[in-house]
C-alpha cells in the first residue's frame, strides 16, 4: 500500500492554486473583485461650540446627539433642547460638530452648491473626503465615470477659488 498516493491530488490542487494566484498577481489587467473599503478620517476639533449657547464646549460637557454623531452642549439643559430640536433643526445647529467627524472639511455641496448640514454624506475621492448636501448627490456622484467626476470637482474648486477671491 503505497500511503504517498492519496496526497498528490492534494499537492497537485496546492500547486494548481498557488500558479494561478502567481500568474494573476502578474497579470495587471485583472481586476480584484474585493470590495474597497473608504476610510474616512475625522478631523480634529481644537475648538468646539455649544450649538445653544455658541459657549465653547469640552469633551467632559455634556452632549446630545445628531444620528450617531455626539454634539456637546453647555449643560445638561442647552442638551435637552438640542436633542428636542427636529432634525432639520440639528442638522444646521451641529453641523460645525458633525461635519469634521465625518472627517468634511468643505462647507458646500460640488454637485448643488449647497451649504452642507449634519446630514451630508461623505465621499472618498482621490484620497480626500468631500461632503455632499445628501446622500442621493453622494450616491450620483458616485455613479459618474472618472472624467466626469474630475470635471465636476474641477469646475466646484475653481467656484469655490473664485468665491474665496471675491
């Protein structure tokens, strides 16, 4: 009884696997079909407000919430009333908050030109987070071809230049 047979369609399965893992690995115009994951960094706050008060606010203050998103307040009451706020309320009240937790930096949408609120969705292009008015302009950005979106991010920097200038 020879005991070597029973692995080779074992070693030879390793070894048909292990070539093709090689051989893709070197082939660049295979595309992996592993989903990309957006990370998304906050940005540190160094200063941040009561949305109630406009007093300047710790993380040892009392807090509220905007969706999962903490947003501190100057007391347990300037909280209460946060949070009874409707949510369009807190979305324009926390969004100095909000926005750089979701790690936005840009105050308008590129696709509307709207002022952003709490409630704008972030989006991963070309390694910078750009803040979008909703996610249904998040989610239409996302769909554009690469050119169209180099366009509009383009012709959005050049607006928001020449705002800045004027």
């Amino acid at each position: 009884m020879n005991t070597s047979s029973g692995f080779r369609p074992l070693a030879s399965a390793i070894s048909l696997a292990l070539l093709c893992t090689l051989a893709s690995g070197c082939q660049s115009n295979i595309k992996s079909t592993l989903p990309v994951i957006e990370t998304i960094t906050p940005i540190v706050q160094t200063e941040r407000l009561c949305p109630i008060t406009g007093e300047p606010v710790t993380e040892v203050d009392e807090f509220a919430f905007y969706e999962t998103y903490p947003v501190y307040c100057k007391g347990r009451e300037n909280a209460r009333q946060y949070a009874s706020l409707s949510a369009a309320q807190r979305a324009r009240l926390g969004k100095d908050q909000v926005l750089p937790q979701k790690g936005i930096s840009n105050a308008t949408c590129p696709l509307t030109g709207e002022a952003l609120t709490a409630a704008a969705a972030p989006v991963v292009y070309e390694g910078s987070v750009i803040g979008f008015a909703s996610l249904a302009d998040a989610n239409q950005f996302r769909s554009l071809n690469a050119e169209k979106k180099a366009k509009l991010i383009a012709q959005w920097k050049a607006e928001q230049a020449s705002a800045g200038n004027g």
